[in-house]
C-alpha cells in the first residue's frame, strides 16, 4: 500500500501523530474528515490501533459501593470526551461472582473498558493505608499480558472526570507547563525513559496523579513507592511516590492543564475553564452537555472532585455536591449500590440559568462545577441503567444534596412515582436521604 504524498506519520515517544492533508489526526473522529481518501484512512486506522497498544490508563479502587459508581463514571466520561485508548479498572479483593457483569456494564460506557480483579493482599487494613494502589498495580503489571515495557501507563484515580482527552502527544502545543518548573524532554517527547509527567499539586514535589510513566519505568518505582510509605498514615501514598521517584532517579514533567480540583490550592487548568465560561457553549448548566463540545475547544483533561462543592449556600436556591453522600454514601454499612441500584432515581438538575444568576465569577466557578459533575453523573446513570435494568428504572431526577452539605439528600416530586415495580419504597427513602442503603 502507497501513502498518498500528503500524508504524515511521526512518533513521538509512545504516542504517534498524524497528519493529513495538513490536518491533525488522532482519533477515529479525526478520520471521519478524511472518508474521500480510503487509501488514507486504512493506513490511518492501522497505526490508531498501534498508537492505541502503547498507551494504557489505569485506575485503582477497592470493591466498595462508593467507589463503584465513581469507576462507572471514569469510563462514562471518557466515552464522552473522545478517549480512544484502553482504560483498565483494577479491582483489588473482589467477589469473582460479579465481575463478568461489572465488564458488560463497563463494555456499555466505554468501548475500550476492561475490568481486572486481582489480590493485592490489604492483610485487614484500610485499603488506602493498606498501599492498596501500589499493590494492586505491582500485581497487575507482573501478570498482565496487555502491557509491554514500552507501553506508556497513566495511572488515574476514579474521582476523576474526563473533560477532554488524556493524551501525551499534544503536550507541546496545548499542554500548560508548571510555571517555573523546567521541561524535560527526551525523543522530543514528556514521556520517555526515566522522565514522567504528571498533574501540578502543592505538596509531594509538586507531583499528584495522573502520574504517566514507561511501565519499564513503573516496575523500577513501584517497589521504592511501598517502601517509601510503609506504616504512614492517610496520604502518605502521595508523599511516598515523590520519595520513591528521587531513589530511582526518574525526573518530572508538570502540567497544570491536567486537571482541576479547587481554585485556591494551585494554577491548575482554571484559566482553561474561564475562557469557556466566556461563550455560550461553556455554561454547561444551560447547555446540559458537560466538558469539550462544539465552540468549547480546549478544557482541562479531568475534573478531580476532592473536595464538596457548594453554589449559593445557605438560600433557598442552594445546590450542591460531594462525592462523600452520594448513597451509599462514604464508610457507611452498604448492603446494596446505592445510586446504582435500579431504583434510585437520576441527580436533580441545576436550573439552566444557573451560572447567568451568579453574582461573581468565584460563585460562576463553583456552578460550573457542581453542573458538570451532575449531568457527567447522570449521563453515567442513564447509560449504565440502560444496559443493567432489564425490568426498568427510576428516571426521575429527583435526588438532590441538602446544602449544607452535613450527609443528608432530598427525594423530590417524582422519586417515589418514578420507581420501577417492586422497588421497596422504604429503603429508597432511607437509602438516598440517608444515606443508609
């Protein structure tokens, strides 16, 4: 097969860019510009699926219930927003009994989901504090044949909200660079061998996930990483990887266009959100359409919700959102899947003049938030029920968090109406206001 002469092909490190006819192309989507030219678009679609080989985003949970919604989500997302790479949910002790439909239910969000169940041994402690993500990675990468030591790995976390796509190969030309802080590039690439690069935060050296790594260089570390924080308390995971990549000699390229979490702790990738708070397209509370989309072209790649979030507090047209209430609800006894469950109903939505009724841009910031978090969340319900609730499902967004945010949710008008046939009434109302499910 001959390349017609406009057409381009280039790696950069374990990435590889395209170009054809002057335009860049890194996804299926890209392609579609180019259906005229078959010759291009078989030699395209061979490489997408090579490029896709060597580069693999992971993220690592326990088997909790309140982290189960969070991992549907992280795949929901990332459908949403373009991701076209293999993105693995690594379960650490999990009952063997569900993980076939976990995998359909995640084959059903994400075209390019996977579901792993592993032993990482917690031997009874606190998974977090048990260094389960370590564990459960050490074990993963000495197992799995789906990753080589070239493959590049991008380890996430399952409160993360993909924005827009987790990509290395566009760092130079959209990536926001850690003002102050040198770039490190190798092969003309943010990744290469003993360099990284990862998410800007204010403590462990400036470094926090994503953490994106050579798995050759992921085998070197994660040994010095669980060592580095064995018998150290909550959040000691993070100080630990910062320790560990000085003994094994890896440096670090940081970005501040990776993620957003909280205005007041660093840069991070604000700037890319009040720029698409500036047209129409950004309000995603009227818009009702969440992270990158037609007039919002640049975004941060994840919203990492660390923290509740709040808009108007206090009044009656409060709203409000953390992840800790969302039923089952943090560390509380669970004996079902909380919002998952067929029953619950979908997230009340913001009202669409939401950010236009704000009264300054810090309050515009925290509407974008919660509006984004809710309508990813129950695009993640609708989808994920879809595929899951063969009798039906509640439909009526009608849960909404009291504000303050002190662990307790409101039913709306309809939560009760909407609920399938058989639902126990009882425990839909204990379960999402609560929550006690």
């Amino acid at each position: 097969m001959v390349a017609p002469a406009n057409y381009f092909l280039s790696f950069v490190g374990a990435a590889i860019l395209f170009s054809y006819g002057g335009v860049a192309i890194q996804s299926e989507h890209d392609l579609s510009l180019h259906r005229h030219n078959e010759t291009a678009k078989k030699l395209i679609r061979s490489h997408l699926a090579h490029a896709h080989a060597h580069f693999h985003i992971l993220f690592v949970t326990d088997c909790s219930a309140h982290q189960r919604w969070m991992a549907f989500n992280v795949f929901s997302s990332a459908q949403h927003a373009g991701q076209q790479d293999p993105i693995t949910w690594l379960r650490s002790d999990c009952k063997a009994s569900r993980a076939h439909d976990d995998g359909k239910a995640a084959a059903a969000l994400y075209t390019h989901a996977k579901v792993v169940d592993i032993a990482a041994g917690k031997n009874g402690q606190d998974f977090n504090l048990g260094f389960g993500v370590p564990r459960a990675l050490k074990t993963f990468l000495e197992t799995s044949n789906t990753v080589s030591n070239d493959t590049v790995l991008a380890l996430i976390e399952a409160d993360m909200i993909f924005l827009s796509p987790l990509r290395v190969d566009n760092f130079k030309a959209q990536g926001l660079p850690m003002a102050g802080r040198k770039l490190i590039e190798k092969s003309n690439s943010p990744v290469s061998s003993k360099v990284g690069s990862a998410a800007h935060y204010l403590c462990c050296d400036d470094l926090g996930p994503p953490y994106i790594l050579s798995v050759r260089d992921w085998h070197e570390l994660i040994p010095l990483w669980t060592q580095a924080g064995e018998g150290k308390g909550w959040g000691a995971d993070q100080v630990a990887f910062a320790e560990a990549t000085h003994k094994a000699g890896i440096e670090f390229n940081v970005f501040d266009h990776l993620m957003v979490s909280a205005p007041s702790t660093t840069d991070e990738g604000w700037k890319l959100v009040e720029d698409a708070l500036s047209t129409p397209a950004g309000d995603v509370c009227a818009t009702k359409k969440f992270g990158m989309q037609p007039g919002v072209s640049h975004l941060p790649t994840f919203m990492h919700v660390v923290q509740p979030w709040t808009f108007n507090g206090g009044s009656s047209e409060s709203w409000g959102f953390s992840k800790y209430q969302v039923p089952p609800g943090w560390k509380r006894a669970q004996q079902t899947d909380g919002i998952l469950e067929c029953g619950m109903p979908m997230f009340a939505e913001p009202p669409t003049s939401l950010l236009a009724s704000a009264m300054d841009q810090t309050q515009k910031v925290n509407g974008w938030v919660v509006c984004t978090v809710l309508h990813s969340l129950n695009s993640m319900l609708l989808k994920y029920k879809q595929a899951t609730c063969s009798k039906g499902f509640n439909q009526a967004m009608a849960l909404k968090m009291k504000v303050p945010l002190e662990w307790t949710n409101l039913l709306l008008d309809g939560a009760i109406e909407g609920a399938p046939a058989g639902t126990d009434i009882e425990w839909l109302k204990r379960c999402a206001e609560g929550p006690d499910c």
